[in-house]
C-alpha cells in the first residue's frame, strides 16, 4: 500500500500543497492499534532513533563506567541547535573521556541556535564538529568506543560500535535491517520497516515495566529525555515544544526527511511517523494530530496551534494560508 | 488525472524520499507538446508569473513615463536574494517616484545574501520592506500606480493596479481564474491551471514574433529577464544559475511551494512545473531535467550535476544520497 495523504496547505480556498507519508501506532505487545499508508514500507529512521542507537552505550557499562548523567544521556539522544546548553557540556564530556572536537566523525554544522549563530558569524569563525546537531551521539559512540577500545574511526559500519548498535537495532524494532545508508552525520542509518520502528518505540514506552538490563537502558534514557527537553532538540524546536506541553510524560523525536517518533509509557505506545516527501512541516503536524488522537496531548494546548491549527502567517503577520490534515486522516 | 512521481530521493540503495507533481510543456499555439500529472490541475503559480504581473507596468505606459531600464523591469520580475545589488537600485527606483520603503507593502524579509544578512544581524538591524524578495515587483506595482493615480493600498485586488494584473494574468493564461490567495509579499496570486501557466509562458516565448503592445511588452520583459539574470535572483540561486547555463537565450523563474516556468524564446515554448509537496529540490530538478529534454541546457553543464545528477553530500562531504528522475518521467 502506498503512502496516503495526511496533510493538506490551503490558500484563498484552493488547495495548494499536499504531504503523503506513513504512520503507525503500536501497542505494549509490539501489536499495530492504528496504521496510515504502510506499515511495512522500509523507512530510514535518521536521527529519530537516537535512542536506540544510545542503548549500547548503557547495556555495555560504558555510561555507568563514566559516570554519565541524565542531561548527558539525553545529548547522546539530542539533534540539538548547537546552542551553548548543549555545545558547553558537550566539550566537557570529550574532556572527560581525554578527547577533544577532532575526534568527532560527525563533521562540522552551523548551528540553528540564534545566538551561537550570530556569534560565529559576526566574529568570522567557521562552525564546527561540536557545532553538529549530533554531537551528543557521536560523544556517546566515543564514550562507548573507549570502554571497547575500539579504533578511532567509530563510525564505520564494521566498527565494534556500530556493529552493536545494529545488533540492538535489529533486536528492538525485531527485524533484520534490510540494509543502511550514510547519514547527515556520517554514522551509518539502519534501515527497518514503518512498524519496525513503532515497534521500537513501544519497546521503550513499555521497559518500565519490566526489569531486564535492556529495559532499565531503555527507561533511564526515556527519563533523560522527558527530564530535559531543551537538551533533546532546543528552545523553539518541535521535540521540545511537545515534550513541555505534554509535561514531560512523553518523549518524541524527529529525524531528518521527516520522521518523527514517539514514546509514550504512560499509555505503553509506540508511533512512528514518515512524510514521503521529506518535509518537517508535515511530519510536526502529523505528529501533533497523532499525539492528540491517542490523548497524551490537549487539543487546546498552544503548542497544536503552532504545528497543526494555526493559520500561516506571511511577511506582514496576516493569516495567508492553513494547513488541514487530509479527509480521512484522524478525522 | 493526479500528480506522478517525479524526483526520487536514495540512501544506500534505499529509496528514502520521493516528490510528485504535475509538468506542462506547451508549443507557440499555446497547445500541449508533453504534460504529466494532471495539466487542469489548478495551482497558484506564486512567484512564477511575476513576468505577468509586470505586463500592466509596461502595457499602461508607466514604464516608458518613468523611463525605467531593462535592469528595473528585470527586478519586477524577480524573487531576489536582497543583495546590495537588488536593494541598491530598488531604493533608488523608490526616491525616484518620490516614494520610500514606507511605501511597500511586501513586509520585511531577512535577506538570503550571506554578506547582507550578516550585515544586519551583526549590527542588530531589523530587515526592512527593501529586503523582502519582491520589493522588486512591489515598486514595479507603485510605478503602475503613480502612473493610475490610485491609493496607497495597491495590494488590495479591487485596487486598479490587482485589477489590471488579473486581467492580463486571465488574458495569457486564457482561462478566468478560479480564485486568488494572499501571497507571501501581500499581493494577491491568481489561480489558474498548468496548462493555463504553461500557455503564458508560451505566449512570452513567441511574444517576438508578433507586433501588438503586449507582445513587445513581453519580449522587453523576457529579454529583461535574460540579460539580467543576477537580478532576478541572485548568486547561487537556481534561476540565475540555469539562466547563466543556457547563455541568456532562456528565462526561467522559481515561484514558492514548488513551482518552476520556463520561457524559451528560440524553441518557442513554456514549460511550468509544480511539485505537489512544494519542495524546492524537486522543482529544481524537474525543471532542469526537462530544460535538458527540449535541448534548451546541455546535459553535461556544470550546473545539471548540481540541480540534478550530482550526489547529496553530507557534513563531512561524503556522497550520502543521490536525487534520480522517477522511473518513467523524463526517460
């Protein structure tokens, strides 16, 4: 089955634009409850299973070796706006480790924080690796390649940190990867299906009620993301928008060419989201409606207006154009 | 008929991504030659047709009372980068109709030129009216309307000025328009068809072969166009680029939400483009892909691997993913 519509930009009445894409939503047993499009459709997850790919950094030791703390937890789990909240924690943690930037294999970002910006522009300075919204995964792969002794190029997919993040990635979305791709960060993307990756995501939503290393893994690095938002993404961003209005009760994630994950322990479910076209405008509305229609987000929160209700405002502030979720899409 | 795949994003192998949309090539009768998707679609060509909407500054005679240059109608053609070099000679084109920023009604826009931008925001200068990418257009729209003696609000479509583009943009297009939105600038953009759009952009491609007051309006306009192709966009840009590519004999323009038009004035053909998504790296790729068809661009410039064939480099300059024309579209 191919994608379905799922969200729709109007103006002046015409329909203008349209987002097709995939979304499933999966229970405590790893079961479909609801799913748009394909569920078996092979998506690449990119940055949404950040999570996943941190696991091996607790199961292995390396976090409690280290002593890593929740906020760094949640860095190893963060596409981050290279602001100082993240970039500042994120030099002291390669400090720790006896590292420094040029260890880094994620390569250089400007990043989308304001301020950081304006301060590497102004001042002639180029962005660095520490810059790049992955930087906290990729310290999270140094700090587990320390405690393997592992080589320095962690990024390889032979590497004995990649290689444990497939096995883990394989065992939680409970599929062999049917192949990977390079990602923005150079770190290799396991690729898996639309119910695969729900799947993973009710793994985590579910660990707390089990008692297995694995689960104590997944539920602490959960907690570090409902615990620090503005550390996940950043001040502006839609993780973060969303994590806060729903009082930190649930974690959610969005990847690169617009996938957006979610885990959400108090209901025990798992959802997984793909706008076909790449674009972060769908997948934050698709999201949001998704959020609303399990009923871990208030319709009437503000934050819904900024990502699926509110009209689109042009250049001088007037309402110029809406986004709609397709007929028959949550409806 | 609905949009067809068109623009295939592949990661390792993996189709990650996809965009579909609709294409009409039409001939100098105005007929189709090729089309895919739906050529009755009805879309909002946005900033596509700003050609058309510059019909009314010359047709009415206010071009030739304010004596404006072919580099002046190339900016009311354009959607620039509000460089020093868009903004220089809009200020002035302001003073000489004894007007000023004030009088816009476009809204401010931070500009896309990197040394502009850094400009501002090093200074911790707010953009103005004169930044916005159609402060072009805007003052081309308050040179009609010193020359009409109409009010201050030439946005407004019942103003004279929105009247005499909505007739002109139904005359080229020879269909009535649907409707209208609001667009990004505040200006309203008139609905009509691909093939509607596609026919107007034909109409300028043979506008040199005819003698009326609006063909040699069109042809000053296209020739405009094509000799300043740094104006109509600005370095870096697609629209310049391809200009550049194609020797000045080609004008093509990029609207937002994905559209694309093509005027070719030897083959005697337009060409419009509208990707249902309204992702630019697919409207870019299409255009250039059927720019290519017609033997308009050469396949082996530069610019085609950039646009179209070239690998998606990640952060550290590795080819991470490519973009490939759908099967079937274009072969």
């Amino acid at each position: 089955m191919a994608a379905v519509p799922m969200v729709e930009l109007w103006r002046g009445g015409i329909l203008e634009s349209m987002h097709a894409g995939h979304a499933v939503i999966c229970d405590d047993k790893g079961g479909i409850v609801e799913a748009w499009g394909d569920p078996e459709a092979v998506i690449f997850p990119r940055s949404s299973c950040k999570m996943v790919q941190a696991l091996p950094l607790i199961e292995s030791g390396a976090a409690a070796a280290y002593g890593l703390s929740d906020a760094q937890l949640a860095l190893a789990c963060a596409s981050h706006n290279g602001a100082a909240i993240h970039t500042g924690p994120v030099v002291r943690w390669l400090a720790d480790l006896g590292l420094g930037e040029a260890d880094l294999r994620c390569g250089p970002q400007m990043p989308d924080d304001r301020d950081a910006r304006k301060g590497l522009i102004c001042s002639d300075t180029k962005p660095c690796q520490l810059h790049n919204n992955c930087s906290g995964k990729h310290t999270g792969f140094l700090t587990l390649n320390k405690h393997l002794n592992g080589g320095p190029e962690y990024i390889d997919p032979d590497h004995p940190v990649q290689r444990a993040v497939r096995a883990v990635f394989e065992e939680v979305t409970d599929l062999p990867s049917p192949g990977f791709g390079i990602d923005g960060c150079s770190a290799p993307n396991f690729a898996t299906t639309m119910h695969g990756l729900a799947r993973a995501m009710a793994f985590f939503a579910t660990a707390h009620g089990r008692d297995g290393l694995r689960d104590r893994a997944a539920t602490r690095l959960v907690g570090a993301m409902m615990a620090y938002p503005e550390l996940v993404a950043g001040e502006g961003r839609a993780c973060t928008n969303l994590m806060r209005a729903m009082g930190g009760r649930v974690a959610v994630k969005t990847g690169a060419e617009a996938v957006f994950t979610a885990i959400l322990p108090d209901l025990k479910r798992g959802i997984a989201v793909k706008i076909m076209d790449g674009a972060d405008r769908a997948s934050e509305a698709v999201i949001t409606a998704l959020l609303i229609r399990v009923g871990a987000l208030d319709r009437n929160h503000p934050v819904v207006e900024r990502y699926l209700t509110g009209p689109v405002l042009n250049r001088r502030g007037i309402a110029a154009a809406e986004m709609r979720l397709a007929p028959g899409f949550t409806s």
